[in-house]
C-alpha cells in the first residue's frame, strides 16, 4: 500500500465479482430467470462498468448520460436496464427498440410510444411501467412517518396506473411486459421486500396483466455480518409470488450499494501535522470527506491506520482532517493512539456506494483509481483529473 500513489481509490475486482455470484445464487436457487442490473449511478467508474458486464450484468441507468455511459462500456441496449425521468426521446426510442428493459416513469415517454418505428413482421415491443409505492401503506413498519409516499411510478390509488396501462395497450405492437417497484426503506429490511413484491402481485392480479419481468429495484445491504444476505432478500420475493402462483415471471434486481460499497477503498496519506495545543495534534491528509462522505454525515469509517513505522508513542487527541479549506473537512477523531507522522497512511474501507459519483470538482479533482485483480496485481484504471479536462469544456 505504501507503492500506491496517494490519494486514489482501489477497485477490488475479487470482491466486486463475490457480490455478483452471491446475489445470482441465491436468485437462481429459487427463480427460473433472473437478470442483475448494476446501478450506474452508484458508482460509475468506466472500469467498474466493464467488469459489471464481464461478470454478466446488465446495466441499470438512470438518465440519458448514464445510458450513453453504459453503450461506451460496452452494454448493447439489449444489456441495458432504462429507468428514471430523466431520458432522452432519441434513447428512449433507441432502448425500446434495441430490446432493453425500459420502466416508463414520466407521461411524455408514454407519447414517446407512438414515434416507435413500426415492429418487425409478427414482433411487438416490450415496455415496462414502474408502479408508485407508498411505504406506510405496504409495510407500516418500514416506513418513515405517516405517509412515507413517491413521487416516482405511476399510482394505483389514482387512476394514472390503469391510465398508463390503457395508453399502452391502445398502441399497436406495444406490450406492457413488466412492472418495476424500486423502492428503498431505511431498514433495507427483506420483509420491506416481501410486502412490496406481494403488492406489485395483488396489482398484476387485479389487471390480468401477462409479463415477462417483475423488477424489484435496488436498496439492498452488502455482504455484511449481521445483516440480511441475498437469500434473505431472494425467499422475501419468493414468497409473495410463489403464493401468486407467479414464480415464472423472470424476477430483475438493480443493487447499486450491495455491489460496490464493499469493492472499493480509499488510500490517502498524512502530508502535514500540527500542534495547536498541549494535547491536541492535527493531521492533514491528501484525502477529503467530500471523496469518502459526500453528505458529511459520517463521523467514523472502517478504517486501518498503516504506520511506516513500528512503536509511536501515544497521542492523547489526533483530528484528522482533509486536504480542503473547508474547517470541518474532519473525518475523524482518534484518542490516545500511537502517534501519527508525515506519510503514514489511512486506507478507508467500505466507500464505493455514493462516493465517487457525488465528487464535487471542489478544490482538488476527482483522484486515481487502482483495480486489484484476482492474482494480486494492482494497476492504475483511471488517471487523476486535472484542470486540464475543466478546460476542455469551454466553448
Ligand atoms: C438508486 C437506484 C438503485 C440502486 O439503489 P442501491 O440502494 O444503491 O441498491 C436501483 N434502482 C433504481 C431505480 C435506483 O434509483
């Protein structure tokens, strides 16, 4: 770790792929067709992306630049999961007739519908239509408040789902073909699942609906002790469905943090220190919490402080602190430890979820990445960006 060049993140490959094989498992123990659909926007890294696809996933993307992103990688649009409001007509159009997987979430997609080509000889199109969830309503115990309601998908408690529905099956050679419920609750509980998979069922049940796809979304905890596993999560939408008698629907999963939090580190190094004080010393480290703690709400991590040497002397108060301006760029606080010096290092595990995505360009640019691959071999996947690629936006 001390050959690395600081800061940077570290993509393990091993782990990345130990996710994606559990989470198949255990869907394919009790399902007969199952996708996964790796969430862009949790983390983006071109390299992640790629690997994604090696180890067989589709690419589940949440805006028009993500679906861009996802066709640079590789994905073909039948490798793609479309999702959120915010596509463009040209991919959507695109998307549909390239085979992906397509939730329509706003109304001006259901008009898009009618600017598809004429399909091919006896084929039609297939669509798939998210369904609004209102948490207090399914799973009082997952939710937060009274009316832990949605702006997303299109509801059943007004008229706009079966609205939708009509819209769609009014258009020749268009299919509704699936449902999507993504939906997160704060606990990340299986049984949160079970009840909004039995609700999507009771819904499929009440319109007759024939689909291909139920897609449960994404919210799911990471391989981690003490917490719900993917075959938790597996049997909570095995349940519902198979009282449905719809075990046959090919069931979709999108994790997002379940798949990277887990497969990256970031490594910084302690380029300054100061003593303000009779017990209080300040470390500055070439890392900032806005490439760790994007929200700023952490205030410890799952960290190793690699010494270069052995035998420090304790330290009564250590702050450490980032490499911005900002006073409470602090990431933590560590009592009577061996004492910190110039170029120690701290290596952050567990920070691929809503990090590297949310990186302001605030002071310092985004930094290196590494990939660790399975025979140990670290090399560098992404360089630094520098003032340079500001620039090359101008007009
Ligand atoms: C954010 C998101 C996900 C991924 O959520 P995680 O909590 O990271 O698993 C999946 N699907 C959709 C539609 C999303 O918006």
């Amino acid at each position: 770790m001390f050959r690395l060049q600081t800061p940077a993140f570290i993509f393990d490959e091993v782990e990345f792929g130990r996710g994606v094989a559990e989470f198949r498992g255990a869907l394919e123990q009790r399902f007969v067709r199952v996708g996964i659909g790796y969430s862009v926007k949790t983390n983006s890294l071109p390299y992640a992306l790629r690997q994604a696809r090696k180890e067989g996933c589709m690419a589940e993307v949440v805006s028009h630049d993500e679906y861009e992103l996802a066709r640079l990688c590789g994905f073909t649009p039948a490798e793609i999961v479309y999702n959120g409001p915010m596509k463009s007509k040209e991919t959507f159009i695109e998307a549909v007739s390239g085979g992906a997987i397509v939730n329509i979430e706003t109304k001006r997609e259901l008009e898009w519908l009618q600017e598809l080509p004429a399909p091919q000889g006896a084929g039609c199109y297939n669509i798939g239509l998210r369904l609004n969830i209102n948490i207090s309503r399914i799973s009082a115990e997952d939710a937060d408040g009274e009316d832990d309601n949605s702006r997303f998908g299109f509801s059943d408690e007004s008229e706009e789902f079966a609205e939708a529905i009509r819209q769609i099956e009014s258009i020749e050679g268009v299919r509704l073909a699936g449902l999507h419920i993504h939906r997160t609750a704060h606990s990340r509980s299986p049984r949160f699942y079970e009840h909004s998979v039995a609700y999507a069922a009771s819904v499929i049940r009440k319109y007759d609906l024939r689909l291909d796809y139920l897609d449960v979304g994404g919210g799911y905890f990471g391989i981690f002790p003490g917490k719900p596993t993917f075959a938790h999560y597996a049997q909570a939408f095995h349940t519902p469905l198979h009282a449905a008698g719809l075990t046959d629907l090919r069931i979709i999963v999108e994790p997002g943090n379940a798949l990277t939090a887990s497969a990256f580190k970031f490594i910084t190094e302690v380029i300054d220190v100061k003593r303000i004080d009779s017990r209080t010393r300040f470390l500055t480290t070439d890392g900032s919490r806005n490439d760790v703690d994007p929200f700023f709400h952490k205030s410890d991590y799952l960290k190793e402080i690699l010494y270069q040497t052995p035998d420090r002397p304790a330290e009564n108060l250590q702050i450490v602190g980032g490499c911005s301006c900002l006073e409470y760029d602090r990431l933590f606080t560590l009592t009577d430890a061996p004492r910190l010096e110039r170029g120690d290092r701290i290596l952050y595990n567990n920070v691929g979820a809503y990090t590297m995505t949310l990186s302001p360009q605030f002071i310092r640019l985004w930094p290196r990445v590494y990939a660790l691959s399975a025979d140990g071999t670290l090399k560098e996947v992404r360089r630094p960006a520098r003032a340079h690629d500001i620039i090359s936006f101008d007009k």
